[in-house]
C-alpha cells in the first residue's frame, strides 16, 4: 500500500507518461482484516512518453 496525497500521485506521472484518465474512487470499506476505513483509491491509465530518438 502507498500512502499519497491525489497530488503526489499526479507527481509520479512527470515528464513520463501522459495522463489519460485519472479517476479517485473516494468510499468507506473494509479492510482485509474487516475493519472499517475510509479509502481513496487512484485507477490511472497513463501512455509513456517517448523520448528523443
């Protein structure tokens, strides 16, 4: 587990890779032990970008 702001996330994605959808699921679940927790979860789909040739 990673545990970042939204923009930190962004962050990692600099100068690499161009961000194509970027959707924060923002809920209240269980963790694997069954304990409640408040989540923010990141799905990213990202294109690298290419470099010089």
């Amino acid at each position: 587990m990673f545990f970042l702001s939204k923009e930190q996330v962004i962050n990692l994605f600099n100068d690499v890779f161009d961000i194509i959808l970027f959707k924060e699921i923002n809920e209240d679940g269980k963790t694997a032990l069954g304990k409640m927790k408040h989540w923010h979860i990141y799905n990213i789909i990202a294109k690298k970008i290419k470099k010089g040739i």
